[in-house]
C-alpha cells in the first residue's frame, strides 16, 4: 500500500522510516556510488530531508519499506535549483511545481513498485493542484520510467551514456493515471482511497513543509 508521510510523522512509523534511509545509503552509495552522506546508523539523509518533506512510500504487505521518493515544493529549497542550476534556464519556483528527488527502490522489490510510486505521485498533483514535478534523474531511470508509462519532458543533461545527468519536467493526465496504474497492477479507486485517509478528502491542500 501507498502512504504519505511527513518527515515530522516519521517516527510514528520506525522501521518505514529506518528501512527508507537504510535502502537509500545502499542504493545510492553503496550501489550507485554518488557522493552521499551516510551515518553512524547506516542511514542517507540530507539538508532537504530536514525540511519536513512530504515522502510517498511503498509500504509492504510485511510492513516494511518496498521504495520511496520524496517531495518538496520549488517556491523553497530544492536541489534542482542549488545544485543543478547549470542544466535548467532558470531556476524553477513556482507552487504549481514540486521536486521529486530520491527515488529509491528497495531490494528485491519489482517494477509494478516503482509505477505505484509514479502513481502516488500523480495523487499528489490531483490532491493538491501541483501541475509539473522536476526532478534530476541518472541515465539508468530512463529504462525505468519508460517501463512505467511516466517519461518526463528532459530540460537539460549533461554527460553521455550511462553518466548523462538530466533535469526532467513530468505532467499526469487521466491516461497517464491509468496507464501507470495498470502497471502498478493498483485499481485507480484504490489509489485514492489511500490518499484520501491520509489527507482528507475537503479538496486541494496546502503544502505544510517548513524550514
């Protein structure tokens, strides 16, 4: 099942919250080999985790951690702007625009994962009236997205091959909604009706980050 968390909920849920950041240090330093902070606990955290993010989470049917990705809006802090400005025009503020960034995939985990993420996504957009997500995305996530049904409108890259760095523009539609949803093997209905129990269903709602 999809669940949407605050950073400041977190610790409600320890071992979503432990698995999360344990998976990121092993996927992307471990594994991917970027230039991340790692902790005493084995966890990958950031400036941008300390800003009460809004994280979509696959949870397991064990209650663990089956992948994760994480939002904040661009009218603050995001990484697209502080540390990939060179790959854009200009930077990106706007609080119809969220940042999407730390797509992470738990071990084992398959593809129908990694579109149920794509399809919490698109919840984020109806629910609270977001029209783009941005996000910078490796060569590898390509294949991915491509899978999935959700390729982003690419705005700058750097690199070739498998070291291109790119700045991507995503929108979701109702086709988009079914057909990432169909991959997901998640019945739209269902979709919502997670998203609901977690924010409500009074219409769009305002981003409550701080930081």
């Amino acid at each position: 099942m999809l669940r949407y968390l605050y950073a400041d909920q977190l610790a409600q849920y320890p071992r979503l919250a432990d698995e999360m950041f344990t998976h990121r240090a092993e996927q992307f330093h471990t594994r991917l080999g970027w230039d991340v902070s790692v902790d005493a606990r084995g966890h990958e955290r950031d400036e941008y985790d300390d800003l009460n993010p809004l994280y979509v989470i696959w949870e397991t049917p064990e209650g663990g951690h089956g992948g994760s990705t994480r939002f904040l809006p661009t009218t603050g802090p995001v990484m697209v702007n502080d540390h990939f400005g060179n790959l854009i025009d200009a930077p990106v503020r706007s609080p119809l625009i969220w940042e999407c960034t730390r797509f992470c995939m738990a071990p084992g985990q398959g593809p129908h994962v990694a579109a149920a993420l794509m399809l919490g996504g698109g919840e984020l957009m109806n629910g609270f009236g977001v029209k783009h997500f941005v996000g910078v995305f490796d060569a590898r996530m390509v294949r991915i997205y491509t899978r999935v049904g959700s390729s982003p409108e690419v705005l700058g890259t750097t690199g070739t091959g498998r070291d291109a760095i790119s700045v991507g523009l995503w929108e979701f539609d109702e086709t988009a909604q079914a057909r990432v949803a169909a991959r997901a093997g998640i019945a739209p209905n269902l979709s919502r009706a997670w998203f609901q129990r977690a924010f409500g269903t009074d219409g769009v709602l305002e981003f409550a980050a701080t930081g």
